[in-house]
C-alpha cells in the first residue's frame, strides 16, 4: 500500500509537532522502521532556530546555561530582525553586549551559523522530546 502526503517534508513535521512528545517519537520510531530515510528527513525538520523564542521562562534560562553565547548568537544570523530582537529581549544585561557583538560585528560562513544552529537544535530537540523544557502554552504531560 503506498501512501502519499501532499506538502512535503516540513508540512509532516508541522503535522508531527502537534503531538505530545511521546506520541511524537511514537510515530518516529514507527516511521523508521517504513522508511528510515523519510522519518529522519522529518525529524531533522521537527524544529527551526526561532523556537527558542517560544520556550517558557524555565526552559530558556535552562538552555542559556547549556549553550555559549557565541553558538546562539550565531545561530540567529540568519534570522529576522524582528526575531534577534526578541531573543534580545530576553537575554540578561550581561549577556546582551556580547550576543550584538557577535550577531553584527563577526563577520563569519554561512557553514559556521549552521554548525551553530545544528547544535542548539540537538540541545533543543533533546529536551523537548523527553519532556524536560517546554514551549509556552504548551500542554504539559
């Protein structure tokens, strides 16, 4: 029985990230075992840079202590205005100077800002599927 999904790879990871994160890595596992190449395209997809600007309050201030500043500086480069200054906002006083410095002043590869985002986004992936940070208004388990 073959199956098609009209929407592609990030439409299916969108589908995904409505589930809890054990149905999630539920549906993964299964998928994995179908067709492991397609279960690890989407959950490569599973989440993006900016949703660090959707955590709760605990679960950002848990990933600044797990991440250097350099590394989620970096990793917002490419992102919108609109978002660096979000994640701004939310930086401590002491760590705003240095975020800018690197956000503006640093000129550096687009492979570096992917390396840095590849890194955060395993953090970030790692603590949301097993239930440790959240995003806010999320339903907790």
């Amino acid at each position: 029985m073959s199956m098609s999904f009209k929407g592609g790879i990030k439409e299916a990871a969108k589908l995904l990230m409505g589930l809890l994160p054990e149905k999630r890595m539920k549906v993964l596992r299964l998928m994995q075992k179908i067709n492991p190449q397609l279960a690890l395209q989407i959950g490569d997809n599973l989440y993006e840079i900016n949703d660090i600007l959707r955590l709760e309050t605990r679960s950002f201030n848990e990933l600044l202590k797990s991440v250097a500043i350099i590394d989620l500086a970096l990793s917002f480069k490419l992102s919108t205005e609109e978002d660096k200054n979000s994640l701004l906002k939310r930086l401590p006083k002491l760590n705003q100077q240095e975020f800018n410095e690197v956000l503006y002043e640093h000129k550096v590869s687009k492979d570096k800002v992917l390396l840095a985002q590849s890194k955060i986004l395993k953090i970030l992936g790692e603590q949301i599927d097993s239930a440790v940070w959240f995003f806010e208004n999320s339903d907790r388990v």
